[in-house]
C-alpha cells in the first residue's frame, strides 16, 4: 500500500512532493533508530545530544542544548541525567551564575561518541547510495531552496 | 546557527544532504502543525488520522489505520476515541467477527476533513513555491530513488 497514490487534489505535484519528503526522512530515520538500538544499545535522541555537545567543546547551557536538538520529542533533561550518571556527561557551573550550569562530554563521552558517529556516517552514505554523486549535489541544492524558502516565511510570521 | 554549518567528516556529502532532508521535513511540518493548532484548533496526528480515513470509504480496522498513519508518536486508539466522541468518526461492527470494529469517518468528519484538506493544500503549495515547477519534478524523482533504495534495504532486512 503506498500513501502517494492515494492522493487526489487540484494541486497534486506539491502534495506528492510533500509526502514523498516526509516518507524518504522516515525511512533514513526508522534505519538509523534500528542500528543505534542494535549496535549501540542506544536511542536517536541520546545520539543526537551527544551529537550537539560534540561539535560545542566549551559545552553548552541546557536551553542552548535542546535549542540546537535536530529531533523532536526526547526529554532533554532526562537524557542528560542518564548520560551523567553514566560518566559519558559532565556539569560545570557558570561563572558569576550560581543557578546555570553547563554540560560538556567528558572524554569517555567524546570516545563513545566518536565510535557511534563513524558507523552513523556509514549507514548514511549507504541511505544515499542509490544516487550518483550529481544526484546528491542536485538534491542538496533544490532542498536548499526549500529551506530558504521556508525559513523566510518563517521570520516573516515571528 | 546552522546546524549543517557543524559537520565536519570523511563524506560530508550524504551527511549535510541527510541533515538538509531532516531540516526541510521539520520546517514544513512545524509550519502545518501550527497552522492546524491556529485556524482549526486540532494537531497533525488528528488530521493524520482523518486523512487516512477520508481514503478508506469502507471504513479501516484499527492495525490498518495504524500502519497507514505518516505521523509517528500519535496515539491512535486515543484519538479515535476523541473523534468518535465528538462526531467526527463512527464505529462499525466487522461481520463474522464480534470483538473487531472498523471505524470511518461521519458525514460530518468527511465535512470537516474536506475544509481541513483544502487549505493544508495551500500550505504545502506555499512551502514549496520557492521551486520551480521543473525544481519540483527533479525533487520528486530524486527522492523516489532514495525512497527505492531504502525500501529495498529494508525488506532485505526483515
């Protein structure tokens, strides 16, 4: 049963678009939920955190944290608990703040993660390897338009 | 803050255009969940749900209408329930099996859901109108090769 062939409309082209988009971001998405459990034990969310403090190695400030989070829906502040507990997180205060702290990886979280990200890398190339090299860049360069196109519209109704 | 500005990796290519997949995807559907929330007082699993039932006019069982929901993280027995309660979707016993139910939508849902359907149309037509009719075409058949390719992965998997 496929979803785009149901639909009907005035304006088919831009619905199918959207439908094709959303299923192509679900099927990467569900591969990538299914590794991490598998191989590491772990979920997207947990990923994705470790992910954001990463690529901050000052660490970041827990609304800077979920601010920067590219999935929806994990609970910030419990993923961080586990983490810290788990010695792949730590907490340090804030100069001059007594009540802010942020969160960085300790180095244990930063190997962790440097193993998780490689295979990350790979199952994604993998996702994408239908496509020719020209595909890819093609892709990223109309879905750029999207995006712009979209943030716009967004500002504009801020 | 771009979050694509960050990676940094041996094939940067598969990873920005994944993260660029991911971002498109979620600016659209955070433009049509605040739109649903802002002229019709409902969410995206809600009209999810409807749009699947407006498809089936004989009615659905419920694994069906779970399997064929595109939102993940909705709670279809609740919504349901919600629905039914206020007019919008109906129950109907499946002959020859008394615990199964099939649930479709009311005349009054069908009503509705066509309201709905017309202008969350407009919205996507809009998202999209940073492409060019051509723009649109290439998408789609771009990201029906990565659909393929993904789909075949994961029935090799099962």
């Amino acid at each position: 049963m496929d979803m785009e062939a149901r639909v009907h409309s005035e304006h088919p082209e831009a619905l199918r678009l959207w439908l094709r988009l959303l299923t192509c971001t679900q099927l990467v998405e569900k591969e990538v939920r299914s590794r991490l459990r598998e191989q590491f034990d772990t979920t997207l969310p947990r990923f994705d955190l470790m992910a954001q403090l990463e690529r901050a190695p000052d660490g970041l400030k827990m609304n800077e944290l979920s601010r920067r989070m590219m999935v929806t829906g994990g609970n910030v502040t419990g993923i961080t608990d586990q983490l810290v507990a788990e010695g792949l997180v730590e907490r340090m205060d804030v100069e001059g703040d007594r009540r802010a702290y942020r969160v960085r990886l300790t180095a244990r979280g930063r190997r962790q993660f440097a193993e998780m990200a490689q295979e990350h890398e790979q199952w994604i190339v993998d996702a994408f390897s239908g496509l020719a090299e020209r595909d890819i860049a093609t892709l990223h360069r109309l879905l750029g338009k999207v995006k712009a196109h979209a943030q716009q519209g967004q500002a504009e109704s801020v």
